[in-house]
C-alpha cells in the first residue's frame, strides 16, 4: 500500500470513529431561489405565467429546486408547479398591505 492509499485509509477509519458527526452546510440560496424563500416567508400573493400562457393566483407554500407549491386559496391541496414550465412569476399586493390601504 503506498502512502496516498494509506492516508486515505486512516481518513475513513477516523471518519468512522467519529460516528458521522460531520454535518454538511445548507447550500446558500441565490437568485430566484432567495426570491421564492422570502415570498414563501412573507405569504405574499403571486402572479405565476406558465409556459402555456395560464396564469395562475396564489400563496407560495413550499419550493424547491425543481417546484413550486401554489396555494390558490379555494379549498384545494396545494397546487405543485415545476419551474420548467414557468415563464414568470411576480408578487402582487401583500395581504398585511392590502388590509392597511382598505382602512
């Protein structure tokens, strides 16, 4: 065995040893991933355009990196959309603004 070989061994047996203690980093979200986080986040309401013109209301329940889940509000489970067949997506009003402006 040379010596690479045999660092690599004594890596895996400490690796071993430490029971799988080492926990690996949530990746950092970027670009339009951020965007669907903190629309998530906030409960805003928005305006989805897919591919094949349909536009679609509604509240960002969960996304990830291949879907989103849309909450129409009409009673429904959550509608799962995947990001390849959007062509847009922009928020509307806040439903926290909207409430203020009616006073």
């Amino acid at each position: 065995m040379n010596s690479v070989d045999q660092i690599r061994e004594d890596q895996m047996r400490a690796g071993r040893r430490m029971g799988g203690t080492i926990k690996k980093k949530k990746p950092t979200l970027v670009g339009h991933e951020s965007f669907l986080k903190a629309l998530e986040a906030s409960g805003a309401v928005i305006e989805i355009t897919k591919t094949s013109g349909d536009v679609l209301k509604g509240v960002v329940k969960h996304s990830d990196k291949f879907t989103i889940s849309l909450d129409e509000g009409n009673g429904k489970p959550p509608r799962v959309l995947f990001k390849h067949a959007i062509e847009e997506f922009q928020p509307l009003e806040h439903a926290d603004k909207k409430s203020t402006d009616q006073q």
